[in-house]
C-alpha cells in the first residue's frame, strides 16, 4: 500500500511540473515580445511596378497562422541570388542555384514562393518532389514557366514538407496578388522574427527614376557566407541578369555576410534580386558608369539596412554591437578578429550583463588565427581607450567603461597594429532569452 500511495504521489507531481511547464509556455506564446532595437514601424517602401504580392495560411505549422508568401513578377524581370553554403542545403535552394544556371529566358513572367513552419532540408528525394509540386502549381496559376518560379522554405529541419497544403491555396493566392502587398509578405514569412523587416530607397539616375524595396527575415541562425536569412529585394531597374548578379555578389561581404547573431549556419537561406526593367532611367551596361556607381551604392544601403535589422531581432537580443577592426594584416585578418570578437560567447554574455569586460575581447583577437602582436593592440569601446600597448590604457576609468555598456547600442574597436586591412561587422548580446526561445523550438 504505501509503495502505491508513493508511486501515485510521484505521478501527481509529475503531472503538476507538466501542467505548470505547459501553463508557462501557454502564457510565453501569448505575450508578444518585439525586440527593444526594432524601429518604430515597418517603413513605407516604394510600389515595384508590375511586383505583386500575397499572403496567406495554409496550416502548416501552426492553424490560422500566415505562412505562404506569393510574389509575382512580370515579363523582363531579371533574377539573381545568392545562397547558403551549407552542404546540407535544402531542396528549395538547390532547386533555385540550377535555375539559375547558364542563360535567363526574361521573356515570360517569373514567381518566387515562400513557405515558413517547415525547412524541407534533409528530406532527401522527397524534398525535390515538393519543391517540384509546389513550383508548378504557381505556375499553373501565374501562366508562367516552371523554370521562372523560385521555391524558399524555412522552418523545422527533417519534417517533409506538406506539398498539398501550400498547393491548396495557390489558386487563392494568385486571386489576391497586389502591389502594395509587400508588407503582408515580410509579415508572412516570419518565424522567430519580432517584427517584419523592410527597407527601400529612391534614386535619380540619368534624368530618371530607380526604384528598390526589399523585405528579410531573420532572426536565429545567422552567420556568414549568406548562412543567414531569406531576403527578396526589387528593382525597376533596368540591368541584365549576368551584371544583376555581378552587382549583387559585389555587396554580399561587407552586409550579409558581416553579420552574426549565434554563429550557426542555415540549411534554408537564400537572397533573390529581381530587376523588372521598368524604371524611365536608362539601361545600367557598365560596371564602371556613373549610374552604375549610383544603383550600386542605393541597392548596398538597402541591403545593409536590411542586414542590420535582422540582428536587431537576434533572438533574445538587447544589444545592437559594431565591431570596428583596423590596423590588420589584410582585410582577411581583420574579418576573421572582428568575427571571432563578434561570435564570442564569452563577449556576447558580457555585453548582455553591461560588464565591460575588456579582457574578452583580448582573448578573442588571440584565438581569431590572424596575426597580431600584444604590445601593438588598442582596444576601445566607443570613445574610450582600454587598452593599449599591451597593457591597460593609463588612462582607463572602470565606471565610466561599465556606464557606456548600458547602452543598446554599442561600438567595438580594435586596432592591432599590423597593417591597413580593416572590416565592420554587427552583432548583438547573448542574453537566457536566446535559450528560451531554442531550447523547445520544435514544440
């Protein structure tokens, strides 16, 4: 009787801690928490004539949650794109590196389809099945080649994606395409993202106008080598696809690839540049024109706008970090400091706490595998010197360095000392939210 009366009280308080952990997550699910470094509001981007956009549910993951983005793009648009390295990269990004392979046919129209709740990555032959079903579906809908329709999926890695149910709502979803549309679709394709994320920019070229509005997410598995996030940015721009690209790949360095939340790299993530050619500005041929230079420049800030908004929605993040690294061997060198300054859990956790914890940032330049000298290394944070010469800076004030790391938004800079290779990167702080928010991420 009593191991009866013991085994009947363990299994009670089993199913109290069980009852009380799922109330817990209950209550989490419905605070809405937006990040403290989110703007104000999603911006007003400029219309794309001729892009169109939809959003809607199709079950997923989650019931009565938007989760499928459609955007149509019209007869001319070029495309280009650039994807993760993973070597486990998903069927959707493999799917869409071979359609972009060798010469665009931009006569007919073309179509990108995102679906979130679901990666399909490592779902082996199944996976381009999926892809397939769900690409001719839209351009049975759209009237467009199969080849023209670009496929992204992010979510939970291993679960076959459920083809049918984004199939079911294509038709529906062609029926409410709109240009101004574009700030449902940066909503739709959210996961762990606080807030949607858009960035857009103006230009007077060649007695013309030039138009780009982009939109991201992105919030947990960021790290170079476009390992970081789905992007879709427009243009009316008037560019064919091989200089598309080559503008396109020109930028990726010194925005999306300079930015880390966790330093862990995705299956899923993709950035995909459409120009539909329908801007008045003349033709962008040349590398080396003016109006190149000009797009060039606009399409970098609305890229690193966008770069820049998904740390700001770092999972858990309080934090928004630029680390500033000069006086390298190379810029290979000062990328691989400010990177191991930026992925440092050790730096990340003692940003989160507002300690200034110079000495962090020493070990992390030392173990970086670049080359440098103690007694050549400066260290600051914003405008104070912490360190120097190998030592302590003489004039090094402790509370005013601790007073600076209550801010939420923090400057890094390192100078080693060796060169005049230099690299900015952006991070954020490491805070228990980020475990919160990963620790049951498939429940």
């Amino acid at each position: 009787m009593a191991k009866d009366k013991d085994d009947a009280e363990k299994a009670a308080k089993k199913a109290a801690k069980k009852a009380k952990k799922a109330e817990k997550k209950a209550q989490a699910a419905k605070e809405v928490l937006v990040s403290p470094l989110a703007p104000e509001r999603f911006p007003d981007l400029p219309v794309i004539k001729g892009v169109r956009f939809a959003a809607g549910s199709a079950g997923i993951k989650y019931q009565d949650r938007t989760d499928v983005t459609l955007i149509s793009l019209p007869p001319g648009t070029a495309i280009a794109g650039a994807f993760t390295r993973s070597s486990t990269r998903a069927a959707s990004i493999l799917d869409c590196q071979e359609k972009l392979t060798g010469t665009q046919d931009t006569d007919g129209g073309a179509a990108i389809i995102v679906n979130s709740g679901n990666a399909n990555a490592f779902t082996g032959a199944e996976g381009q099945r999926a892809v397939d079903a769900v690409t001719d579906a839209v351009a049975q809908a759209l009237g467009v080649p199969a080849r023209r329709v670009f496929s992204s999926s992010t979510g939970v890695i291993g679960e076959p994606l459920p083809a049918q149910k984004i199939t079911a709502v294509v038709d529906e979803l062609a029926a409410s395409l709109d240009e101004k549309g574009i700030s449902a679709a940066a909503r739709a394709i959210m996961t762990t993202d606080t807030f949607p994320k858009g960035a857009g920019a103006t230009i007077e070229v060649g007695g013309g106008t030039i138009r780009i509005a982009g939109i991201a997410k992105g919030s947990g598995m960021i790290a170079p080598d476009m390992a970081t996030m789905l992007v879709y940015i427009f243009t009316d721009a008037k560019v064919e696809p091989l200089l598309l690209q080559r503008i396109l790949s020109s930028q990726l360095d010194e925005t999306f690839n300079a930015i880390t939340v966790d330093s862990d790299t995705s299956t899923s993530d993709a950035l995909i540049l459409a120009a539909t050619g329908r801007s008045d500005a003349p033709a962008i041929t040349d590398l080396r024109s003016k109006a190149t230079r000009q797009f060039t420049q606009a399409l970098r800030g609305v890229m690193l706008d966008l770069a820049q908004q998904v740390v700001r929605d770092g999972e858990g993040a309080t934090k928004f970090v630029e680390v500033q690294v000069t006086g390298a061997a190379s810029d290979g060198d000062a990328h691989k400091v400010a990177m191991s300054i930026a992925n440092s859990p050790l730096v990340k956790t003692a940003i989160a706490g507002e300690d200034a914890n110079w000495g962090r940032v020493v070990a992390a330049v030392g173990k970086s595998g670049a080359l440098a000298d103690r007694d050549r290394l400066s260290i600051r944070f914003g405008d104070m010197v912490l360190a120097e010469n190998g030592w302590r800076a003489p004039g090094y004030d402790e509370a005013a360095a601790s007073a600076y790391m209550k801010g939420d938004r923090l400057v890094i800079g390192v100078d080693l000392g060796m060169g005049r290779g230099k690299r900015t990167v952006w991070t954020c702080d490491l805070t228990h939210r980020y475990i919160d928010i990963n620790a049951d991420y498939r429940s």
